[in-house]
C-alpha cells in the first residue's frame, strides 16, 4: 500500500480480518442486518479515529469489541426513542431475508436471548457465542470480573424463567 505509514496499513490488517466476525457480533445483539451493517461501519470509523489509543497490537479484537458493543448500546438506546412507520408489504420481505431476525425467530433460547436488554444480551453472545472467558469479557466490555458473573447469572436465569412461562415475555432492546 503505497502512501499508507506501517501503523495504517497495521490497523487496516487488523480491522479487515475482524470484519465479518464484528458483522455477526452486532447482528446478533441488534437482530437486524442493516442495523448490524451500520453498526460495524460506525464501529470502524470509531476505530480508526482512535487507533493511537491501541497500546498492544495483540488485543486489537478485545479493544475493537469494546468499540463495536458500545456502538450497539447507542444505537439501540437511540432505537427506543425513534419510531419507525412501516411500509405495507416491506417488513415481510425484510423479516424473510434478514439472517439475524431468522436466526432470531427460529430457536425458542435465541429468542430468550434477544429479549434481554443489551448489556444482558452482551453478555451471553460474549460468552456462548464468542466463546470469551468471563475475563475477556470484562475487558471488552470496561467492567470488572464479577460484574460480568452476575449478569450472565442474572441473564441465564431470566431467560430460564421465559423458557418455563412459555417465552410470552417482550422484546426490550
């Protein structure tokens, strides 16, 4: 990359091979693909802005997931105040073609999961779908070890209680 300075062409190595895994991630705490999409972007751009505060190269997927959840937090506070108005016929054809809302809508535990506010819902796709210790969970997402314990407690045990109500609980975001 003629042009670039070694610590941007760094930087774009890094963010490139994170890419799709930081897709998935935002997909599944947004639950929506274009929300997911914009997130991610809005994530790299953050990212990029704030490269010089990346101290050790190694951690660059601990440091941009701590980016990329945060990106999420605001969009789904920013999500409640902001009401959309459908257009006949749009929404079937987004909730057919959108991966997240499939995935989503197709698992009676994964619906549990997207019930869950996000800091909730943070943690357990952290945990069980990333597959992050609780430690690295706690430097992703700024909080301390037993922070991050009770609420996966508290999570688990709230999805536990929708799977035996009959899941009939409402989706907070």
């Amino acid at each position: 990359m003629d042009g670039v300075d070694p610590a941007q062409a760094r930087f774009l190595e890094f963010a490139s091979a994170e890419l799709d895994r930081a897709y998935r991630l935002a997909g599944l705490l947004l639950a929506d693909a274009s929300e997911a999409e914009d997130a991610t972007q809005d994530a790299l751009v953050r990212a990029w802005r704030s490269s010089g505060s990346l101290r050790d190269a190694s951690s660059f997927q601990a440091w941009f997931d701590r980016i990329l959840v945060n990106v999420c937090r605001d969009r789904l506070r920013r999500g409640r105040r902001i009401r959309f108005i459908g257009l006949d016929g749009v929404a079937e054809t987004t909730a057919r073609t959108d991966p997240f809302k499939r995935v989503l809508d197709a698992d009676e535990v994964v619906r549990g999961i997207a019930g869950l506010d996000v800091a909730l819902r943070a943690v357990v796709i952290l945990r069980f779908w990333a597959d992050l210790s609780v430690e690295d969970i706690g430097l992703r997402l700024d909080w301390p070890v037993g922070t991050v314990k009770s609420r996966l407690h508290r999570a688990l045990a709230r999805i536990r209680a929708d799977l035996e109500a009959g899941g009939e609980r409402e989706v907070i975001a």
